[in-house]
C-alpha cells in the first residue's frame, strides 16, 4: 500500500489531521504522522519509503529528496514553495506542489490588521491616523494581493497595484488602479503592501531606490519573505525618514537592531504567521491530501511547481 507522510514542524490543527488522514485512507493509502520532529535526520529517515509527502514550512532539501527512495510527489501545504529544492525534486522525477489560494485570506486580513496597528502607533495610546482615504499599494496581484484589495476598499483606502505577469484588464476590472512599474507604485502610496516571491529576481529588489522615493507617511507592510528585503537599504531609510515604518509577520536579519533604534517604528512577528488560523490550517492541509490523491490516483498535476 503506497504511504503517504505527513511530516511537519509546526502541526495542523488536529481537525485538520483528521480530515486529512480521512481523505488519504478513503483513496486507499497508508496515512503516516511525523509531528514536532527534534532535527532534519528524523525527516530524513521517514521519508526513505513514503510515496507521497505534504509539509507546511519544513525544509525539502537535496538531502532528503536523495533520501526519498519512493517518493513521486510532495505538496507544500501553502502558497510559497521556497522550502523545497526544486531543482533535486525535477532531477529525480519528483513532482513538486503548493497548494495556492488557501491561506490567501488569513495573510490578507494580516496585512490589513498590520497597517491598522502601524496608523494606530501600535495601540500606545497616543494619537493616530486612518486608513481612509490613505492610498495603498499592492505589490503583486495574486491569490493575496487580490483580497487585500477588497478589504481595503472597505477602509475606502485608494488602491493602487503593479504586478506585471497579471493583465490590466484582471486588475481594472476590481476598481483597482494599475501602474505600469514597481518605482510608479512606491512613488505614488503610502502604504505598500508585499506580496512577491522570493526567488532570482525578487531577492533584495525592495531596495533603496524604491524605499526612499515612497510618500510622507510611508508604510511597508511585509507577509511575503524576508529575503526580498534589501536590509542595508532598510536600515538607510529608517535613518534618513523619521516618517518611515515598517511591519513584517518574518524578522529581517537585523530585526534587533531596528527594534533597538526605532522601537515605535518597527514591529515584528515572533514568527511567520500569515497562515496561522484554525481556517487556513485546514483548508491548506485538506487541499494537499486532495492534490496527492488526485495525482496518484489520475496523475493530476495541476498545482506543479517544477518542471
């Protein structure tokens, strides 16, 4: 009976094992747990024999996917994939998944939540600003950037939004104003809200040139990665703008430096917490036992991240 592991750090909420031990066994395949695992050889060793194996921030490295005798297929339970060698997955025909669109609103309303406690000077007591009327930014125009936007115009904040891999049309067609380049964006909001990935191309790219040319008041607002940040760019800005703040659910590198120099200008999550609801716990988890059903039972790739 082919196995499938479910191996993560960080726990799904046990509903959401529940369900996802339910769907696993209904097609047919040994569900295995591996919770709170002490160090990356215990994940090593499990998955020598596993088929199929679903993750939540847990590293898929090259040493474990040389180690995955079997496996054909692993699903990060989540939207970003950075986790996961990509590269050692496609080199041994292993399939690699994320499961996009099921934390979308959990990180959404985190971002939202993050520029009300920034207006509000971190709830001190002291006198803030509103969010209506405030013109706000979204960098990337996903599953995330998407509901960021409708929550804002609740706030009847003006938004704006530069994505060039998505259409005009698909941005307009939200009452979203679409610009044509990321220094466009950062020139025209006060609050940027980031949703880009890590990758080549993104890493470091929020940077001075972009950071500096931002209106009086500026807001970053940081659910992505921390790696998109270009730290020594931040850190110039925090000492040139007085008006300058920053939010982010992942520490920079130099979080302690910030918070040490600009304590009322900073604030950070003890940890990345842009999935972390009971809903988006169990969507997320429900929709990687699904994907790998489906691509064991029909070969459905869908969600494929590699090549």
């Amino acid at each position: 009976m082919p196995k499938v592991l479910v191996a993560t750090v960080k726990p799904f909420a046990p509903t959401a094992v529940k369900q996802i031990s339910e769907i696993i066994q209904n097609g047919g395949y040994e569900f295995v747990l591996l919770e709170k695992y002490g160090s990356q050889d215990d994940l090593v060793s499990a998955v020598a024999d596993a088929d199929a194996l679903i993750i939540r921030s847990d590293l898929v490295d090259r040493e474990v996917i040389q180690a995955a005798g079997k496996l054909k297929i692993v699903v990060r339970a989540g939207a970003g994939y950075d986790n996961i060698d990509l590269d050692a997955a496609s080199g041994k025909g292993i399939v690699a998944m994320n499961t996009p669109g099921q934390n979308s609103n959990a990180v959404a309303e985190l971002a939202l939540g993050m520029m009300v406690y920034m207006a509000r000077n971190q709830f001190d007591g002291s006198s803030g600003t509103e969010l209506r009327g405030k013109t706000l930014g979204i960098h990337a125009y996903g599953y995330v950037g998407k509901l960021v936007s409708k929550i804002a115009g609740g706030f009847d904040m003006d938004v704006y939004a530069f994505d060039p891999y998505i259409d005009r049309e698909v941005i307009e067609r939200d009452g979203v104003i679409c610009l044509e380049s990321a220094k466009q964006l950062y020139e025209t909001c006060q609050y940027i809200s980031l949703h880009i990935p890590a990758n080549e191309e993104t890493r470091g790219s929020i940077n001075h040139a972009l950071l500096s040319v931002m209106p009086e008041g500026a807001v970053l607002i940081n659910t992505a990665r921390k790696e998109v940040i270009d730290e020594v760019s931040l850190e110039k800005v925090f000492a040139e703008r007085p008006d300058f703040r920053y939010a982010s659910d992942i520490a920079p590198d130099n979080a302690a430096k910030l918070k040490d120099a600009y304590p009322d200008r900073c604030f950070f999550t003890p940890k990345k917490m842009g999935a972390q609801t009971a809903e988006a716990n169990i969507n997320a988890g429900v929709a990687a036992a699904r994907q790998v059903v489906a691509f064991l039972e029909e070969g459905d790739r869908t969600f494929q991240v590699n090549k």
